[in-house]
C-alpha cells in the first residue's frame, strides 16, 4: 500500500512502486484530469504537483509520492480558481489537452510569484507543450491571474467574444478519448511494422491467443467486411489491418486484445518479417515497383490549374524569376495521442474516441466491418487536437472489430510514439516553376510543377493535388498559369490532411518567388502585393468572379505597421522584415460538402442546439451556437448543447477545409431561422417580435402584444422537443474541368501576415521578434476566439519555417521532433478585417487554415531581408540557414 | 495485481548501507529522478529498481573549501543554491534542462550516470574540474569526471557501485564562469551543442581558464588548446584569442537531425567566444 494525499485528501493505493504515478491517479484511482501525452517528460501534460513542486506524473514512480501531498487538477486550490477564469476569460484553452499541465505550472508558479511578469510566465511554463494556441493566450491568463479579477464578459451572439460554452470542462480536465471506457474494457494492442516495406509471416497465433491475458488475436483475415478505406471512397486503399507486405513503418498488421488488468505486452508476438526494398523519394518511386498495381507510376493523381498561356506570358514578360523550394513530412503533433473505447448497445456498435469526422468514421468503419450504417454509432469525445490528421479513422475499425468479435467492449490507446508512426503527415512537396511580371509590376504569368510525397495509401493526396494548382498564385491576379500537382506514393508515412492540404507548401514557393520578383521590378514587397492583389470583379486561377475579396484590405492594414517595422530595423545587423499573403477556398473542393443542424425547444423551456460539428479547439460549439442564438433571438444562456454523437445529431460533415463556421454556421442559421418563424407562426406575431423564455413558457411580444406558449403543454415530437427544426446547407460550387476552370469554392478567406525577426548570423539561428496578422474571416463571429485560431496558427507555421520535420525512424517522438514552445512564439498583433462575403453566415468566412499560411513565407522573406540569404529548403535549421548565408558571401 | 513480486523488484533504502547491501545483492537499476529511465521504459519500467532519493545525504549542497552536491540533488535545488561565481555556469545550465517539471525531478548525478553526450551539466562540472565519488561496499573511489565518462552511454560505474556525490575542488571554485547552449527552439531542447566557460582573471589578464564542450564529441571535453591560449590574455581581447582551429583540434562532431558537423564545427567556435565574453563581462 501507498499512502499519499491527493487533493487535500488521504488516499491509500494497492499499486507496484515503479508505476508511473499519472497511470495510478488514472488507472486506480480514476482521476483522468491528468493528460498523458507521450509518457517521456516532453510535452508536460502529465504535470502535477508534488509537495508543491510541479513534476511530469509520467515520470514518477508512485513510490516517491509515499507520504507527500498530490495536487492534481481535480484539486480545488483558491489559485487553480483564479487560474482557470483567467484561462476562460482569455481564451487560453483550445482544445484543452494540455490545458491540466498548464494550469498545475502556473500554479506552481503562483505560489512562489503571485504576480509573476510575462517573461517569468514564458520560463516557468516552459514545460509544458501547446499545439493550439501559440502560447501567448495562456501568458495573458497567468499574467491577469496575477492581477485583480476582471469582470466576465456579458456580450452574447454574434459579434462576442463569448467565453467558450465548453469552457468549464476544458479547464477541468476534459473526458478526451482516453478518458472514459466501460468497466472490464479489453486493452488493445496493435502489431505494427518496424520496416517501410516488409513481407510478413504469422507463426503460431493459437499458441499466442492461449497466453494468460490474451484475450483475442486478429489479423487481416478476421476483417469481415472490405479491408480497405480511403477519406475519398473512390481511392480506398488502406487497410485497417494489413496484409503482407506492409507499405510503411508503424502499419498495423494484429492486433490483440488483452484482459483487463494483464500485462499488455506484445513481447514474443509471433512474426516474421522480410524487409523490402522501399521507395523513400517521389523521384524513386516514379520509376519503381509500383506500391498499388493500378497506380502507374506510383501516381495517386494529378490536379491542374491552366488558364491562358503561361509561356507565352513569360515569354513576353519584363520580369521573370524562376526557383525552387522543398518541404518535408511535418508531423501534427497534437498532445492528444489517438484513444477511444469500444462497446455493444444491443445491436449497435458504440464506438467512443477522438476525430474530427464521425460521419465517415461511421461510414468508413461500418464498411471495414460488414456493417449496415445504422449498426454503428460513433460518439466524438473532446479531441485533442486534431489540424487534419483525425479526419482519418485510426483505432476505429480496430476496437471495433476487437468489440465486433468477442462482444466484449474494449478501449485502446496509441503510444506517442505509435501515434507519430501510424497516423498520416503534411505531405513533402518538392516545387519549381516560374513567375513573371510586367515593366510596371503586374504579374503576366506563372508556371509551376509540383511533386507531393503523398506515402503509402491515398488518404488526402487527391485533395492535395487538387487544392495546390488552385491556389498557388496566391491571392493575385494571374492572367495565364499552367500549374500541375502529382500525388506520388512511396513506402513514407501516409501523407493526408494537415491545416491547409498543401497550400502551406504552395505557398512557400510562390511568396518567396514574389520577393524577388518584386526587387527586380523595383518595388516594394507590400506595394508589389497590393498592386497585383484580387480584387472583386477579378477571375481567379480557375477563371471564377470572386467577390468579397479582402485580400486588398489585409495588405493595406499592413502598411503602418510595415512602414515602422522597416524603419527599425533599418541599419539593424540581422534585422529584416517579411510578408506574405494567402486565401483559402473554404470546403470540399469542387464537391459537395453539406451540413445539417437541428434545433429544438424543449418542453423545459432549453433551446437545444444538436450540433454534430466537431469541436477541436476551434471553437464550433461556441461559435454555431452563437450564430444559431442570434437568428433564433434568444440567449446563449438559454441553449443546451447535445452532440456531437451519430445518435443524436444530425451530419454537419467532418471538421476540416475550415469549413463549419460557415457550412454549418450556414445550417445553424437556416435551422434557427426556421425555429424562429415558426415559434413566430405559432405565436401569430410578425417579424419584429422579440422572444423570451421564462421557465418552460415561451413570451412573444409584437408591438405591444405579448403571447405566452406553454412548451410543457406541447405534445413532444420524436426528438422530445416542443417544436424543433432542422435545416442543411451545401456551399454551391461547380466541378473543375480537365484543365482545372470551373468554381471550386462559394468562399473564400484572405489573409496577409508580416514578420519582424533577428537572424543571428554567426549561428544561423533566428529569432522572432514581432507577427502583425490581417486576416479577413468576413465576420467576426467570436473575435476572441478568431484571435486564438491566428496565434495558433501561426505557432505551426512557426515550426514549419523553422524547426518541424518528421523523419521516420528518426524523429518519432517530441524530443526529436521539435514544435513550438513558450519563448518560440513572438508577440502577435492580429487585426481582423471583415469583408463580408454574401454567402457566409452574417458574412463570415472560415479562418482556421488559412493563418497558418502566410507565416512561414514571411519568416523565410523576413530572414532574406535581413541577410540576403535564400532558403529554399525547410524547415531553416540553424545549419542551413548558416550555409544559405555562407553561399552569399561567397 | 502481481504486488508481491512488485515490491522485491524496488527498494528504496533509508541508509547508504542499506542501499550498498542491496546493490550488491543483484542487478539493481539505479533511479532518482526518474526522468531519463521513464522515457525509455516502455509502458512499464522494468527492475529491480533502487530508488536513492531517500538516502540521507544524498541530496544538498555543502561545503566549505570543497562544493560537495549530492548525487540525487535536483537541479532545481543547484539553480537556487548561493554558490560562487565560478558556479554560475552550472547554474545556467540547471535552469535550461528540460523544463521546470524535469528540474524538480531530475538529478545532477542522473545526468552524468545517464553519460548522454548530449548531457547539459557536464561541461559546467569539466570546467570546474569536478570528481565523481563512486562507493561501493568494498570502499570509496573518486575519479575525475573525464575518467568516469568513457563514451556515449558508458560510464566507469562497477557493479555494485554507486554515485554518491560530484566534488568540487576548492581550485576549481575560483573565478566566473558562463553557460551557453544552442538548440533550434527555446524550451525543452536538446543541445546541437552547448559550451561552459569559467575564467580566473588578476588585473586585466586571464590567468585560468577552463573550456568545456558539448555534444560535438562522444563525450565532452575540455579545449586544452584553447585554454592555453587564453591564459595571459588580455581580457578585453580574451575572446578574440579563440581560434577555431583550436576549438575543433578536440572536437569529433557528427551529422544528426539536429544540425550537421560541419555546423557544430562552425558554430562551437562562437559558442566558445561568446561564453568567454559573458564570463568576463
């Protein structure tokens, strides 16, 4: 027995000494506020505090707590009180993983410092990694903390910035998938593989299921229905479980089930493996054995952008610069490591865990398993993190398979390491191509050829390579382009979805192009970009009208700042300033992308919004509802959230292509729209009413009229409401044509970001000094959470630039593999422009991708400026921004 | 579940006699912080594991002509202690090892047992000049800590013997010293390389001097070459005595994900002038 007190309260637990303490406050003790995130001391998730003094749990054995005080996050201190309002009232939690680790630090930091400065805050937290919010938020709330209370907020609907509605449980600890299983769950495992390629041979797996704790082995032969998935049916390729050979490393080929409370240890599983040669470069697999028989050349896909002639163009141009820039696999790297349980309501497999798309998950995993749709029910649990890379299934089909089968319910969790190995990447791009302007500036042309790693299996390679042609002009008028994108397969990691599908790297090339060709046209970077900026009126790429272009509006509100910014660094060794534009078509590309809401009165006097929108940090719970509260005319205080769950809310798509803001925020409208005129109808009141709830009864006041609806005396509808209503909306696009014209997107969203830096030039390395971010969102739903999406991704656009680059084998933890901490982001200013687009809820545009964009083009414009030196490889190590600067003088 | 077997598989003595008795008895995993052996355990940590973080003596600073610390003393213990300047790089180097968390838990003598090349605090102990003090039931050993560390992940530890203590000798205590680390980001970063440079100074001429690198070797060294240049010069001239041909004279860098070694070459060259600068600043 181990005597310990927890939270001011005794607690004796039957555990072995060397037990990390995070698995015993999890495991025994069923204290799940503490996060584990990589189990290695990296990322400070796990942190809790012993006798005072913050330590990683994953760290410590539990013999070491023996007789000392535990504070976890569970723990109800008058500094965590005033921590988490702070962290509430700055927006301060996302996605909310890392939010326990960040509030045990800055208590720590507290207590010793009751009102510590900003840079006291940034050293003390240190230790703690953020994959969300670039960090400063969480500085501003330990500041405040320190500081008198401020008064919450009040505002409410559109336009506020509303604390988040799940708020409360972020700064809890939220359930997350690892969080909640039923009680016996099995304890999955998965074989994977070691090799890029290997064949691979069973011996025998009778004798392994026989094991004590081995509850059931699978292999690909088990899968009942197809074993084969893809985002984008027509592509599926990937199987959940896979047969020999395995086409990357980390690939699940088994799985075993343990018992509950069995050492779940895959050591002497009974494999064989031949490694094979594996095709690591585009370049080698383009002329080598083919991954995927029906995939000549290893290509996945082509996109194509071609309008005018481009060579022409060029040929007839005053200006033309011509260059080339590389990218590697850049890892998501939220602190959320995959996770779910598994379970049998009846007929219906349950399957809890972290996405961002139920709706295919359920597709997807009804069809791996032989299922009809309505046998599966995915139920989203708060997600960690997600940027892309759980729009795809992971553990699903793998739990419930394991569920399927022995009928027993099951839980599973990837290791950091099995979660960096097995989940898909930002595609390696390898770009070139030329871009030409006029005597007086304008852009005449451009021709770009781009070469995307996009691994193993299809995943998100076909949306990538279409999304990249599109967009690679940038947010400029470009009279004649040719641009072609290939999907090229090796045995790499999966490349899928990662906030912006390929238009990051795009964007790398092009705006570190438009720097030049803005000095040998003479002009200055910003007013070369506000020249040649869209306007509305203008034809994009694809030969679509755009309207509502805020492009013109960004780059100007960037002017002041540009003007001071390169007056100080001027004469500075090392100083330099950059900039960098982007717009993001937001949604499917050229596909349908529909989005459903219901919304309902109950009889208890709620308004119940079923919002199957995935929150992921992003802030749809809040900001759909915000959106619905305003048409509807009644308070946010009024609402109660259900969903998302397949159960009970209808399909409002996956969360991606920054696209629920304005699809689903589109349906929120419609639905609340339609509650309200029919509560209107009901109530025989005219537009201009006004509603209010009191208790179960619903006033409608018209001009002096007031009517009162009992919603309690309303016979209840099928969903247990009083009146409830539903609404879709499907963003009207057109499909591309073979030579990519056509209107891919109903909206888009503009942005413009400039980098103030410092280039140390005897060691390559850089410092951020200052990113001023103009970004049109159209409107602003929640200014402050469109604040936090900026800053955050910014962060990742910070590691992209500087320090990101996942190298199988190699990097697969997050020690090797480096994303931002505190210190690596600067200051950020964000100005918010809205230019309102006609098809946008009350005019907004999405936002979560397109800010990660410019930022990396401005850090490797910025480091140009500063030093002349051209990166044309990321990220800009310390190495070879060194050698970039050597080769300039020599 | 299996806590009978679980108990002989860790100890956690409450005396050095008591920890020597049970280390000579088997193949004992030494644990004080337990950040370097949790990261790569696995899911579970396997023993037998002797836990010395509750063996008198074992933590704390002391010392009068001598600095005596403890092996299982944390770092952050180390940055809040009142020590000479001759320590401050020691000190700067116990604020930038993982991050607060780690600090609190992970221990001077776990990081040199651990024998990372990688390791942040042993440049400061080699330019101290720091020994180790290893004890074992047959008796007590000290060695230099150039002796102990023989490669990556190597270290003169015997079986059955354990690291009590890093001294400091009274020689080693005189004049200030600075830490400078690089890595590609600003927290939570491990070393492409970091230098520790302490400098005795009497009137304006450098009379001592003691170089230390790391990461761009096997194990760190000290600058034997660069030390010698150094001393007799003139401070404000003491860094520009650094050349670059004498700091690699005793580097053997290698290419890794971190930065290649033709950059550690280039780059420790600067770390070195920089750390001398900020010692005699």
């Amino acid at each position: 027995m181990i005597a310990f007190s927890l939270n001011g309260r005794e607690v004796e637990v039957e555990a072995p000494p060397a037990e990390r303490l995070s698995e015993v406050l999890r495991e025994r003790l069923g204290m799940v506020g503490t996060k584990v995130g990589c189990d290695a001391g990296d990322c400070g998730a796990c942190t809790v505090l012993l006798d005072g003094a913050s330590v990683c749990a994953c760290l410590t054995p539990v013999a070491q707590a023996e007789g000392r005080k535990v504070t976890t996050v569970e723990g109800n201190t008058p500094t965590l009180a005033r921590l988490r309002a702070a962290f509430l009232a700055h927006g301060a939690a996302q996605c909310g993983i890392c939010t326990p680790g960040m509030l045990m630090s800055a208590a720590e930091l507290l207590e010793e410092t009751p009102k510590p400065t900003a840079d006291k805050v940034e050293a003390a937290l240190g230790g703690v990694l953020c994959r969300c919010t670039g960090y400063r938020s969480i500085i501003a709330a330990v500041v405040s903390a320190g500081q008198e209370a401020l008064a919450p907020t009040v505002a409410d609907g559109v336009g506020a910035s509303v604390q988040r509605l799940d708020g409360a449980a972020k700064v809890a600890g939220d359930s997350f998938g690892a969080d909640a299983w039923p009680s016996g769950a099995l304890v999955v495992k998965a074989v994977r593989s070691p090799h890029p390629h290997a064949g691979f041979e069973f011996g025998d797996l009778d004798a392994y299921r026989a094991r004590p704790g081995v509850a059931a082995v699978f292999t690909a032969a088990d899968i009942p229905g197809r074993n084969a998935f893809s985002v984008i049916p027509p592509f599926a390729d990937q199987p959940a479980i896979a047969a020999s050979p395995a086409r990357f490393r980390g690939e699940c080929v088994a799985l075993v089930a343990f018992d509950a409370g069995a050492e779940p240890d895959l050591a002497g599983f009974p494999i064989t493996w031949t490694p094979l040669p594996a095709l690591a470069l585009p370049a080698e697999a383009e002329v080598g054995a083919l991954l995927h028989p029906n995939r000549p050349g290893n290509l996945l896909i082509e996109g194509r952008v071609i309008k005018g002639d481009a060579a022409a163009a060029l040929a007839a141009s005053a200006h033309v610069v011509e260059g080339g820039m590389t990218t590697g696999f850049v890892e998501h790297a939220y602190i959320e490591p995959e996770a779910g349980a598994a379970w049998m309501e009846g007929e219906t497999l349950v399957i809890r865990a972290c996405t961002q798309a139920p709706g295919m998950d359920r597709e997807d995993t009804a069809a791996i398993l032989g299922l009809p749709m309505e046998r599966v029910r995915i139920i989203p649990s708060a997600v960690g993190g997600g940027f892309g890379s759980k729009l795809d299934i992971s553990l699903q089909p793998l739990i419930g398979l394991v569920t399927l089968k022995t009928g027993r319910p099951s839980r599973m969790i990837y290791s950091r390491h099995e979660s960096m190995t097995s989940t898909t990447k930002r595609h390696p791009a390898e770009m070139r191509g030329r871009i030409g302007c006029d005597a007086s500036g304008r852009i005449t042309g451009i021709e770009f050829e781009g070469r995307f790693n996009t691994g193993a299996y299809s995943s998100w390679g076909p949306t990538v390579a279409n999304r990249v042609p599109v967009h690679v002009s940038g947010p400029y008028f470009t009279p004649a382009i040719t641009a072609r994108a290939r999907a090229i397969h090796t045995h790499g990691p999966v490349s899928g979805a990662f906030r912006g599908f390929g238009v990051p790297q795009g964007a790398l090339w092009q705006e570190t192009l438009y720097d030049r060709l803005a000095d040998k046209a003479g002009l200055d970077r910003l007013e070369f970009r506000i020249l040649n900026a869209l306007r509305d009126g203008d034809a994009s790429a694809t030969g679509q009208v755009l309207r509502a272009t805020g492009i013109h509006d960004c780059l100007t509100a960037l002017r002041p700042h540009w003007t001071r910014a390169l007056a100080e660094a001027k004469g500075q060794p090392g100083r330099g300033v950059g900039v960098a534009s982007c717009w993001y078509g937001c949604g499917n590309t050229a596909l349908p992308n529909p989005s459903t809401i219901r919304i309902g009165l109950s009889p208890k006097g709620e308004v119940v919004l079923h919002q199957g929108a995935t929150d992921i940090g992003q802030g749809s719970n809040t900001v759909i509802a915000q959106i619905a509260a305003e048409a509807l005319g009644l308070p946010l205080a009024a609402f109660r959230l259900i969903g998302p769950d397949t159960g009970l809310t209808p399909d409002a798509g996956k969360t991606s292509a920054s696209r629920q803001t304005y699809v689903s925020g589109r349906a929120a409208k419609a639905a609340a729209e339609k509650l309200r005129g029919e509560l209107l109808r009901r109530a025989n009141a005219g537009e201009g009413a006004t509603l209010a709830l009191e208790g179960a009864e619903l006033v409608v006041r018209d001009r002096g009229t007031t009517t009162r609806i009992d919603l309690a005396a309303l016979p209840p509808d099928a969903h247990g409401h009083s009146v409830t209503t539903e609404a879709s909306y499907d963003p009207p696009t057109t499909a591309l044509d073979a030579n990519g014209q056509g209107a891919p997107y109903a909206v888009y969203g503009y942005g413009a970001q400039m980098v103030e830096l410092e280039v140390d030039r005897a060691l390559g390395t850089v410092k951020l000094l200052k990113i001023t971010a103009a970004h049109d969102l159209g409107r602003a739903i929640n200014p402050m959470l469109a604040r936090g999406q900026i800053e955050g991704g910014i962060a990742q656009g910070i590691g992209l630039a500087l320090m990101e680059e996942y190298l199988p084998g190699r990097t697969e933890n997050l020690h090797d593999y480096l994303i931002p901490t505190f210190g690596d982001v600067p200051p950020i200013e964000s100005l918010l422009i809205e230019v309102p687009d006609p098809e946008g809820p009350y005019g907004a545009k999405g936002l979560g991708e397109h800010v990660l964009i410019p930022t990396a083009p401005a850090i490797l414009n910025a480091i140009r400026h500063a030093t002349g030196a051209e990166i044309t490889r990321v990220p800009a190590l310390p190495h070879r921004v060194l050698e970039a600067l050597e080769g300039r003088d020599d | 579940m299996k806590s009978g077997s679980a108990v002989l598989d860790y100890s956690r003595p409450k005396s050095l006699d008591e920890a020597l008795r049970t280390l000579a008895g088997g193949d004992w995993r030494v644990l004080a912080g337990g950040t370097d052996l949790y990261p790569v355990a696995g899911p579970r940590l396997a023993g037998p594991v002797l836990d010395v973080t509750a063996i008198p003596g074992f933590s704390g600073l002391s010392g009068d002509q001598d600095l005596r610390i403890g092996a299982a003393t944390t770092w952050t213990d180390i940055a809040n202690a009142n020590l000479p300047e001759a320590a401050r790089a020691l000190q700067q180097a116990a604020r930038q090892i993982g991050g607060r968390q780690v600090q609190n838990a992970g221990t001077i003598g776990g990081n040199l047992c651990n024998a990372s090349p990688a390791a942040d605090g042993v440049p400061p102990l080699l330019a101290l000049g720091a020994e180790v003090e290893l004890v074992s039931a047959a008796g007590t050993r000290r060695l230099g800590l150039q002796d102990f560390l023989l490669g990556p992940r190597r270290t003169a530890l015997r079986t059955g013997e354990i690291l009590a203590a890093i001294v400091v000798p009274g020689s080693g205590l005189r004049g200030r010293s600075a830490f400078v680390k690089l890595g590609a980001r600003s927290h939570l970063v491990i070393s492409i390389a970091m230098v520790a440079a302490r400098l005795a100074v009497d009137g304006d001429r450098v009379t001592e001097a003691a170089i230390a690198v790391g990461a761009a070797s096997p194990v760190a060294v000290r600058l034997p070459q660069v030390e010698a240049a150094l001393v007799g010069a003139r401070v404000a001239e003491a860094a520009l005595r650094v050349t670059s041909a004498d700091v690699v004279a005793s580097l053997a860098p290698i290419d890794d994900v971190r930065a290649t070694a033709a950059y550690r070459r280039a780059a420790v060259a600067e770390l070195v002038r920089r750390a001398v600068s900020e010692a005699l600043a």
